[in-house]
C-alpha cells in the first residue's frame, strides 16, 4: 500500500486532521462480550421482506441521486449474495435505474451495538454506492437523529470512500434541518470494486468508532440521540457535482455478502463501552 493510500484525512469543520490507526478485528472485544443479534446472509432466492424493504420512485427517495429511478427489479438475491444493480435504463422520467433498501421498522438499532457489512462496490463518476444508518426524526424539542455512513464513495478512484457521522437537528421552522455534528473521514485503501470488504461501526454512547476491514479508519466522540437507527443499502447516480460520463460503465452491481448485527452482552443499548482487543466470532 502506497503512503497516499495509508493517508486518512478528518474533516471536523473546516479542518483536515491526521490520526493514528488502530488494528482491529470486529466486533471488538472478546467473543463473549457481544450476542450476534440480527443477520442476513443472503442465502435464499429473493429478499426477506421481513428484514427489508425495497424502495420503489424516482430521484433521490432520501437516499440522494439525481438521475436514478429505485426499481425492484434492481434488487436481487443469488448465490449468496444481494445484489444491487444500476444501469442505462429509462424509467419513470430518469435516465438510470437502481436500486435501494431499508430496515426502516423492521430491524434497528440504538447506541451499544457493533454493525458489520461486507461487500463489494461499484465505481466510477456519478455512482455513489452507500453502506449507512438513519436515525429516526421526531418533533422538535425531541428533534435530534443520527447517521452513521460506514461507506459512501463517488469519484473514478475505487481506492475512495468517505466515512461519515452527522447528527442532524431540525430547526424550530420544519422542515429545515442541519448538521450539528459532522465528522467526515477520506480513507484511500485497496481497490473497493475489485473484491469483498467488511464495513463497521462499533456505535458507543459517545464513542462511534468505524472500521475498514477490521481497522479502525475514522472515530466520533459525538452522542447518539436516542432514536432507533435503521439499515440502508442503495447506489444513487449522480451528485450535485459529479454525473456519470463516458468512462463511466454500466451496467454495474453493489454486491452485500452479509449483513450482521451484535449488541454489548449484558449492557443497556446507551451504554458507554469503550472497545478492547478482539479475538474474533463466528456466525453460524
């Protein structure tokens, strides 16, 4: 790996900071302290509707995109995987089709749970592949949610994603929101579309830490409003930005080899537990 690639940059404000990397395998801790509590592994021939949703309209749905129109038939399951596919396609006054799905209701989360993702990612200007968690938004003065984006990634370097934690807080005039609390992470690493990878976030009261293949690549010490964080995984096209090009190849698929979640064994979701040592779980 180059020392361009070892290069993580912070963004917390306007400000680019270095930090050390800390090796880990995830869930951190020893095996004992977590208790695997939701997985897909993508073995059967459709998605399970008891742990998704698959979204369905044009334009960005809340998940951003400019140019794509989120179909079923987008979404497939095969071979032990779930695949995402985007491509050329005319569809409900878009350009591309794609694809997006949600735990919105079904399987969520609060502080005190590890949650890991393996895949691998399209590429290319104007994809913006996504592995991230929506909070959910209440009335103000309850009006505070968290995302946790454990990967998003734009551009033509498939060595590129951003990691992100935003709180979003919601103005006393809806439906305006802003960030209160963004901590952006660049990590340039091996070439994401090229082979599987794991996407983590070890989601701590006041300790949000992300990992990249078992390393850690980003950290927040932001809280976590308590509101249940929901799953997503989708590819938008198009940026405000950045659009597909002529170097840009479809079709293209996001393929997920498994989604998995774990809470703290023995602990309140909300708990503050700072991560140890790993030594690594199964799943059966």
């Amino acid at each position: 790996m180059t020392a361009r690639q070892n290069r993580i940059f912070c963004l917390v404000a306007f400000c680019f900071l270095n930090f050390a990397l800390t090796a880990q395998a995830a869930p951190p801790g020893n095996a004992s302290d977590w208790t695997l509590t939701f997985s897909d592994e993508f073995n059967g021939s459709s998605v399970n509707t008891a742990n998704w949703t698959i979204s369905e309209g044009a334009g960005s749905l809340g998940y951003g995109g400019l140019l794509q129109y989120f179909s079923p038939n987008n979404v497939t399951v095969a071979n032990g995987l779930l695949t995402i596919t985007s491509k050329i396609e005319s569809m409900g006054g878009m350009a591309y089709t794609s694809g997006a799905v949600n735990s919105d209701g079904k399987q969520t989360y609060l502080a005190g749970y590890y949650l890991e993702v393996r895949a691998r990612l399209p590429v290319g200007r104007g994809m913006w592949p996504a592995i991230w968690s929506n909070g959910t938004a209440l009335a103000p003065p309850n009006n505070s949610f968290a995302e946790l984006d454990l990967m998003e990634r734009w551009g033509p370097d498939p060595t590129f994603i951003a990691i992100t934690h935003h709180t979003w807080t919601r103005l006393q005039v809806a439906p305006w929101w802003i960030d209160t609390g963004n901590i952006q992470c660049y990590y340039f690493g091996p070439d994401f579309s090229a082979d599987f990878h794991t996407f983590a976030v070890d989601a701590q009261q006041g300790s949000v830490i992300f990992y990249v293949d078992g390393v850690q690549r980003c950290a927040s010490g932001a809280s976590i409003p308590d509101r249940p964080l929901s799953i997503r995984l989708n590819t938008s096209i198009g940026l405000p930005f950045e659009s597909p090009d002529g170097t840009t190849v479809f079709p293209q698929n996001f393929d997920i080899d498994y989604v998995r979640l774990y809470e703290k064994t023995g602990s309140t979701p909300g708990d503050t537990a700072p991560p140890t040592a790993p030594t690594g779980l199964t799943v059966q």
